[in-house]
C-alpha cells in the first residue's frame, strides 16, 4: 500500500506542476508530451493524476504516523552527557576520583 501512495503522490505532483504550468505560461506540459488534450494518452494521464489526488485526498485525513514520535523519543531516557567522554556522576552525591 506504501508504494501504492507514493506512485500516488508522484502522480499529484505531475498534475501540480502542470496546472502550474497552465496558470503561469499558459502551457499545457502533458498535452505537449502526449498529443494534446484529446489524446488518448493524455486522457489516461489526466485520468491517472485525478485518481491520485483521491488517493491523496484520503491520506489528507488519516492520523499523524506514530514511528516518528517513536524514533524521537527513543527509549524514554534522556542522555545528557557531552562529547568530552568521561562524566562525572552526581546522581548518588559520589564523584569520580580521578589520580
């Protein structure tokens, strides 16, 4: 299904940039490559690039992907040492005695 979503979304993209196209230059990207609009090849393209934004659409309303809040949070210890190596622990009032 991951693949699935980004083919999707490659497929939005396209249809930004060419819509971006049409409204700045008025240049019609797809229908130059395929054979203009009526073409059955642009047809299928412009077909491809609405089912996509539907696809899109849903992806709009599913909830936020927990794996990144995971990955930030790590294993819920917190690491507060420094790149210098050798800390000194303070936790249990001993310090390291160094000769």
């Amino acid at each position: 299904m991951e693949i699935l979503k980004r083919i999707a979304l490659a497929l939005v993209i396209i249809g930004a940039i060419n819509w971006g196209l049409i409204g700045l230059f008025q240049f019609d990207l797809v229908a130059t490559l395929f054979g203009g609009q009526a073409a059955a090849l642009s047809r299928v393209v412009y077909t491809l690039v609405g089912i996509s934004g539907i696809i899109c659409l849903g992806l709009l309303f599913e909830p936020a992907e927990e794996e990144n809040r995971d990955r930030s949070m790590g294993s819920g210890r917190v690491n507060y040492g420094t790149e210098f190596g050798d800390d000194t622990d303070l936790s249990n009032g001993n310090r390291d005695k160094r000769d």
